[in-house]
C-alpha cells in the first residue's frame, strides 16, 4: 500500500508540480520502479482500485503491458492463471474505455499469448478462449474486439521477450486459428455501431498472409461488407485498409498462389476500378481521394509483374495511376511513383523475360512489353515536369519547407529516369525539350516570373542526361544554344550550369564541342560570380568539363589557369566556396593528366604555386605565429595539394612536387603536430602524393616516415597511423624497403599497444583503435613476412582481444577485421608459410578470443554489429575446426540454462561444428542471429549472459606465447 501511495505521489509530481528539477526526478523514479518486480502487483492493484485516476490508469496499464512484453520470465510458471484471471477481469473493467487503458490491457494479454502456449489457454488456443468469453459475456464485446485486433500484430512485435522458436509457434497457432477469429468477426457484424471495429481487426488477421484461400474469402461477408462500404457516401478508413490488406494478401508468395486467389482478384479489382472517377472529383473530400489513391498504388505494387505482360486489363490499372501521378496534390500523386519504378525494373531487366526462351525470343517479348507502356510513360513524362516548377513564394518559404520542395524535385527526377529507361533517353529528351521550348518563349514574351518554367524544363532535361546518347544530334545542340539567351537569374542560373556539367560527355563528342565550349565556359564563368548557390554549381560543371573533355581542352590552359586563380586566390568577384573551389584544383589537374610529361611538370608547378605561395608566407613568419593561426587558415591549402596529388597523374611529376614542397610541409609537421585537423589534412595530401608517386617518390618516403614515427611517440595523431597504412599498401612488398618499414611499424604498434590498456583507453581513443588494426590488416595484406614474425604480432592480438567490445562502431569493427584477417590469412597466396606463427599465438588464447567474440554476439556488443562478429566467430571456426567448437561449447556452457535451454546451446553449437565441416557460412547464420535474440530478449536475460561470460575480465593479464 505505501508503495502503491508513492507511485500516486510520483505520478501526480510528474504531471503537476511546477519545478523541472522535481518532475524529472519523478520521472526516473518511475521508470526505475517500472523494472522492479513489486511493479507487477502495485500496477495491478491500482488498475483494479475504483479510485485511482485516468494518469495512475495510464500509467499502470502501461507497466503492465510493459512487464508482460519483457519481463514475463521473472514470474514463476503458477503465475500464468492468476495474471489471465486479472488481465481478463480488467478487459471487461475498462471494454468501454478510457480507450487508452483497453488497448494497453489488449496488447498485454496478446503479449501473454505469444509467451504461454494454446494448450495453456483451453482447448483451441487464445482465439476459441476468446469466442467463448464473447459468447458468455456478450455486453463486454467492444473489449474483447480490440484483443482480437492487436493478437496477429504482435506477431512481429519484437519487443515481447519471446524466444524465436516460441515467436514461430505462436505465428503458426494463429494462422490455425484463423477461420475461427473470422467466424467470431463475422458474428459481431449484426451490431451496426461495431462495423468498423470489426473491419479493423479482420485488416489486421489479413496481415499474417496465410491461412485462408482466396476463392473463400471471395464470398466471404467481411470481404462482401468491405467492399459494399467503398461505395458508401462516406468512405470508411476501416473498408478502405481491407481492401489494401486483401490486394497485399493476393500478392504474398509465388506466381502460383497468385493464381489460386484468382477469384477474390477478380472480386477486389474491379471494386476499386469503380473508384477511378472520384480522383478528380473535385467535391470529394481529400483524405478519401487519399485512400483511393492509396488503394490504386496498392494495385500497381502488388500486381505489377501481372501489370508488366501489358493486357488490356492492366492497362486500365496503369491509366487509373496515371490519373494518380496528375493529381495536383503532390503527397497523393507521389503515391504512384514506386509503381513506375517498380514497372520500370521489369520491363527492362533481361532476368523478368527468360521463361521466353531463346534470346531473339527474349528480346522480342521485352520490346513487346515496353512497346506496350511507351505511352503511358510518354503521358507520365508530361503529367509530372511542373512538380519541380519553384514556388513563387519561394524566397519566403520555410527551412522546412524548402527541404521538402528538394525532395520533391528528387523524387521527380527519379520518376524521369525511370521513363527514360524505358523510353530512351533521346526521345524523353524530346517530350522535355517541347517543354523548354515553350517556356523559353514565355521568358521573352515578359511574363512575371517568367523565368521558372524554363528552370523547370532545364531540371527534368538535366534529371536524365546519363541516358541521353552523346551522339544525339538533332535536340541537344538545341538546347546548348538556348542556355547563353536564357536571363541569368540566380537559380536558372544555377540550374543552366549543373545542366552544362551534366552533358559535358555530349560536349566531348559533339563535332562542334569546342566553338560551344566557350560560351559555355562564359556562363559558368558568370555563375561563379552570381551567387554562392550558383558558384557552387559552376564549380561542379567546370570539374566534368575538364574530366570528359580535357582532350579538347589542353591548349587551352591559359584561359582555364585565369579562372583557376581567380576562385583559388578569393580575388575579383567570384563567389566560389573553398570547398567549391577544390572542383577547379581537380579540373585543371585532370587537364594536365592529358598533357607530355615536360609540358605537365612545368603545369603542375603553375597549379601549385597560387596554393604554396600562402603556407610559405606563413612558415617563413616563425613559430610563434605559425602557432597562432587558425586550422582553417592552413587546412583550405593544404587541401588543395591533396586534390592535385590525387587528380593530376603524372608520379614523377608529382614525386618532384612533393621532394620540392617537403621543407614546407615538414615544418608545419614540426610546429602544428599538436592540431589534428591541420595534422589530417596534410595527412591526406601526403597519402595522396604516395598513392600517385609510389616508388618515385625516393628519399622523400624516407624522410616523411622517420618523421611521423618520431611525432607519434608525443602526439598521438591516429593520422599518422593512417598515412602509414598507405604507404603500406604502396610499399609493403617491396624487399628494398624492408628494414625502414619493419622499424615504423614496430615502433607504431609498440606505442600503440602501450596506449590502450584497457576499454577505458579504448573508449576515450577510438580513432587511435580504428586506424591501429586498419594499418594491422594492411600489414597482413601486404607486408606479412615483416609483420607476423615480429615482436609487436601477439602484443596486437592480445590489445585486439582487450577492444573488441569497444562500443565505438569503427574501432571495434576494425578490431574484428583484424582478427578474422588472422583466421583467414590462409586464404591469401602465401598465407600457408604463416600458420605455425599464427597457431602459436591464437591457440593459446583460443579459448578466450572465442568467449569474448559469443559475448559481444549475446549483447557485449550492440545487435547492428551482429554480422561482423559473427564473420569473426565463423571465420575462427573454419581455421580451427573442431577445437573452436571445443571452445565454444567451454563459454556456451557458463551461460544458465534459465537464460539458453539445452536446444537452443546444441543449435548454435551445430552451426558451428557445420562451419568446422566446412558447410557454407551464409546457411548458418540464422541459428547464430537466434542465439543472440535469445541472449538479447530482455535486460535481466542480457545481464545474466553477461555475467557469466564476463569478456572485459578475459584480457587483464595477457597470455604469453
């Protein structure tokens, strides 16, 4: 009683005291109290108490619900009957409301259902309980409705603690009981004020999908009452879900099934066809025009490969969609948008006409079938091109709202490439171009606002330039000549630039390419020095430009060099970002790809020295200055050589470049090793020089690795790490480096090691753990003869075995990567040399590797890294054989059998032993993503695994080898 007292108190400070500080403190209260066993029968007691008010009844209803979903375990098995007995009596308590309270009472019971098996419930399960309480209580009925609502969704309602085997049993008791929990539903339709409620709960016994055949549901009344209250004046939400839970029924499993509920198609298609003219029915409501709407895009998805063979039935779908599409509302028209997606993968995929035979067979069935849909996409092409026409209000449009309006035009375009998939692109470009046409002559007729059906026009054509053919001749030349006319208006601006990017594969090809490049080159020009929006697009279009038509663009650097310094020098009047401008860095370095190597050393050293010329400025101002500067100040240059060290490919151009710039470069190293951004930055322009230059790059390699070395001790930088990794990659299997390398990467991991002790240090260091094991595996890749001999090899293994249930994401996934590169280093070309090294170390911590790899599996770590560590697990398995097995039985065995019964432990054990046997890995997974659902069901459960496996006490005294 003083408990039950409390929680009233709690509850009323939680939703009426006026201090924060005190109704945040009742509100853990309450979920602390929520956890404890007494919550069980305090929660009860108030829900039967008359007095209690409609907060304590939300409340408790919903601890209840909450108990018996997660922590149904922690009652003795007695208990089933007395907690049946009260959730029953408060069923028919609370059968007329507060609604909230029934459906949390209703979703508790069902809960219970998925946890005690039928033959607990009386002979014929939950359902025939359920029939028998409605028939002897017949003035409880609105109640008992609502459970037998919410019973087939908690089927899938995977926050009920139920074991999967329990899960799939309870599925199958239902599926069984189906024509019954019918039978009663059709009883209750006799009570007109129930309709649809009853309506509601059979939509939800259609979602499990099984159970009935489609030629009785055909006939059946709750199908027959459905489908006459589509016709009613008002539409019924509850019909409207049955018909949509009915065409998905009719969809579920294979062709065959389709056929066998041919009859309840045949019933449910035409029903809904008859709703076509009230999609532009202007006095119907909205929200019914929704559902219709939805019922259409229901059809289209569920029955398109039907849809696809291109019947005269099917077309009258498609046309009914096509009406969807045009409906001036955006979020119902977009309804039909999977459909034509969807369509579309048919039609063109060549795997959808196989059964046709022969490949002209193939062929000619795949042109048979778009022939048959070439205007109903040539109809879409039209119907939705205005959807990305800007508001006129646009400027003053929400931040919200203007995300939205690019979603819109996203969405849009989507639906463009999809015609043009099955159109081509040459002639959907001629159904846009009509369009642009159009409203470039709106723009010169002096119309307000006259600029945004050419923006509109320019977007779609732009949307499917990947499947217009860089020979088409006869539009696109066209419209290149239009873009230098248009108004330059800061977003059609923006768009003509992103449309000359787009094409600029046609531009390289097109015969006269080069006289329009100019003109074209003037406008991004002008974009750059309009806004930054449309500077940032100019910048874009430059850089593919320069990549598809550098050929015709390398005697032509002086002008590209002109524009280049003025973005990359912040002088004059462009707008162009810092990151924008890293496109022009990497358009001019692909232009000079192209060039001699004479002539690209001599470009190279143009293109850097508007970006050198400030960092040597600011190293020749001293230390003490150098120090005082800000990241930025040296990151947006250093960021540019990496883009040249990247994008210009020419190594010893490049490798001279580097042997020039190092003195810089290395002392910035020397001043700012203290700032990680400046540090990553030069990081990446150095990996970059490597990855390009590789053997070129000489004594420079040298000096840049005795550098970082020296760094790391003090600094602590994970970039030094991973700039290693690079040059390992680059390096590592060249014999002529060896001795400088084994030295780097002993000294690295040693320091490493030294640093993460234990998961704190992991936790506060998870860069420093994700870049150590990355440059780990790239040793076993590339430079295993210096890596696995050496002394650093076990004291890896044994930091790895201290990490692995890291919660960072990166780090532990690396670790995990760096183990199961262990396991499989057989699988590489001279990896078979390596396993007397690799047994001796991991043998003896076998055992322990294999218990902290099923605890991080059972909850250690969280369920989304589940593939990862069950990849490692497996990969162990397959090198040791029957020992992994023995190891695993040794930690499978710590776990109580309250928490992993007997069959699920030999399950899981037999995946394994599978693995052992060399079965495939991916036919095991699910028994392993099982044991961890077990392990993971509730938080009591996880903590006793937890508890035993103990996996952070494994790794504190490391094993010798």
């Amino acid at each position: 009683m003083e408990l039950q007292n409390t929680v009233k108190e709690a509850l009323n400070a939680l939703y009426h005291h006026p201090d924060d500080t005190v109704r945040m403190q009742a509100d853990r209260w309450l979920q602390d109290f929520q956890r404890t066993l007494d919550a069980w029968q305090v929660a009860d007691n108030l829900l039967h108490d008359a007095s209690s008010n409609l907060e304590t009844l939300i409340f408790c209803s919903q601890t209840l619900r909450t108990k018996v979903q997660r922590d149904f375990e922690e009652l003795p098995s007695e208990a089933f009957g007395p907690l049946c007995v009260s959730l029953n009596t408060l069923l028919k308590k609370f059968h007329r409301g507060p609604p909230k309270v029934r459906t949390q009472i209703s979703i508790a019971v069902a809960a219970l259902a998925v946890y005690v098996p039928a033959e607990d419930w009386g002979d014929g399960g939950i359902v025939n309980w359920l029939r028998d309480e409605m028939n002897s209580h017949p003035e409880y009925i609105p109640g008992f409705l609502e459970l037998l609502t919410v019973l087939p969704e908690e089927v899938y309602n995977y926050k009920i603690a139920a074991r999967p085997e329990r899960r799939r049993q309870f599925e199958k008791e239902l599926i069984s009981q189906m024509e019954v929990a019918l039978s009663v539903l059709t009883a209750c339709l006799s009570i007109n004020e129930l309709k649809e409620q009853v309506l509601e709960a059979f939509a939800s016994w259609l979602r499990l999908k099984h159970g009935i055949h489609g030629s009785v549901l055909a006939s059946h009344p709750l199908v027959l009452t459905a489908l006459s209250s589509l016709n009613s004046e008002f539409l019924s939400e509850a019909a409207v879900n049955v018909i949509s839970e009915l065409i998905h029924y009719t969809a579920a499993g294979s062709a065959s099934d389709v056929a066998l509920h041919m009859p309840l198609i045949q019933i449910v298609v035409p029903q809904v066809m008859s709703l076509k003219a009230h999609l532009k029915d202007s006095s119907k409501d909205e929200e019914d025009v929704k559902a219709i709407a939805r019922l259409f895009a229901d059809m289209g998805d569920s029955y398109v490969e039907l849809i696809a063979t291109g019947s005269d039935e099917s077309m009258l779908i498609v046309n009914a969609l096509l009406e969807v599409a045009s409906h001036p509302e955006y979020y119902i028209a977009s309804m039909s948008f999977n459909f034509w997606h969807s369509l579309q993968v048919i039609l063109t995929k060549r795997d959808s006409h196989l059964p046709f035979g022969d490949e002209a067979s193939i062929e000619a069935e795949r042109k048979r079938r778009q022939d048959a849909f070439i205007h109903s996409y040539e109809s879409l092409v039209s119907l939705v091109g205005f959807r990305v026409q800007y508001p006129q209000d646009y400027l003053n449009l929400s931040h919200e709202d203007r995300k939205e309006f690019k979603q819109t035009r996203y969405a849009v375009a989507d639906v463009l490439i999809d015609a043009a998939s099955v159109l081509g692109g040459d002639a959907t470009l001629q159904i846009l171009y009509k369009k642009l046409v159009e409203a470039v002559s709106s723009c010169g007729n002096g119309e307000k606002n006259e600029w945004r059906p050419a923006e509109a026009a320019l977007f779609c054509i732009r949307a499917i330039s990947n499947y217009v053919s860089i020979v088409e001749a006869e539009v696109m030349p066209q419209v290149m000549s239009l873009l230098p006319k248009l108004p330059q208006q800061p977003q059609l601006l923006q768009t003509v630039c992103l449309t000359i990017g787009a094409y600029s594969k046609w531009l390289d090809s097109a015969s006269n390419g080069l006289s329009v490049l100019a003109s074209l080159i003037d406008i991004l020009m002008s974009g750059m020095g309009t806004s930054e929006d449309s500077a940032a697009a100019a910048a874009l279009a430059f850089k593919h430009i320069c990549d598809d038509c550098r050929r015709k663009l390398c005697g032509y650097l002086d002008g590209l060099f002109h524009i280049y310094h003025r973005a990359v020098s912040g002088e004059g009047s462009f707008k162009v970002s810092a990151e924008d401008s890293l496109h022009l860095v990497e358009a001019l370095s692909m232009v000079i790809t192209e060039l001699p190597p004479e002539n690209a050393k001599r470009a190279l050293e143009a293109l850097c020295l508007p970006v050198v010329t400030p960092l040597q400025e600011a190293v020749s101002q001293g230390p003490e200055i150098l120090n005082k500067k800000t990241a930025r100040e040296l990151t947006v240059h250093i960021d540019r050589f990496a883009y040249i060290f990247r994008y210009v490919k020419h190594p010893e151009a490049v490798a001279d470049a580097i042997q020039r710039l190092w003195p810089i470069f290395k002392a910035i190293f020397d001043l700012r090793a203290w700032d990680i951004r400046t540090m990553e930055s030069l990081c990446r322009a150095c990996k970059y020089a490597v990855r390009t230059s590789g053997r070129f790059m000489g004594m420079t390699i040298g000096a840049m690795l005795e550098e970082i070395q020296g760094l790391y001790k003090q600094y602590h930088q994970p970039c030094f790490l991973y700039l290693s990794s690079e040059v390992i990659k680059i390096f590592g299997s060249d014999s002529s480096c060896a001795t400088y390398l084994k030295n780097l990467i002993e000294s690295l991991f040693l320091h490493t090691t030294s640093l993460l002790t234990n998961i704190q240090e992991f936790t506060t260091r998870p860069d420093i753990a994700d870049d150590c094991f990355l440059l780990a595996s790239r040793c076993i890749r590339y430079c295993p003869q210096l890596f696995m001999p050496s002394e650093v090899f076990p004291s890896l293994v044994d930091c790895s075995m201290i990490g692995i249930t890291v919660q960072h994401r990166e780090a532990s996934n690396s670790i995990l990567t760096f183990l199961s590169d262990i396991f499989d280093i057989t699988n590489s070309s001279k990896g078979e040399q390596y396993i007397p090294i690799r047994n001796s170390v991991v043998i003896p911590r076998g055992a322990s590797i294999t218990r902290i790899l099923i605890a991080s599996l059972t909850g250690a770590l969280p369920s989304s890294r589940l593939e990862m560590v069950t990849y490692t697990l497996l990969s162990l398995t397959r090198a040791y054989g029957a020992l992994a097995v023995v190891w695993a039985k040794e930690s499978v065995s710590l776990i109580p059998l309250t928490a992993v019964t007997e069959v699920e432990r030999s399950r899981f054990l037999k995946a394994l032993s599978d693995a052992a046997s060399g079965f495939d890995i991916n036919s095991l997974t699910l028994p392993i993503e099982e044991m961890s659902e077990v392990c993971r069901r509730n938080r009591t459960v996880q903590e006793i695994v937890q508890g035993a496996l103990r996996p952070l006490e494994l790794n504190l005294s490391p094993v010798s080898s």
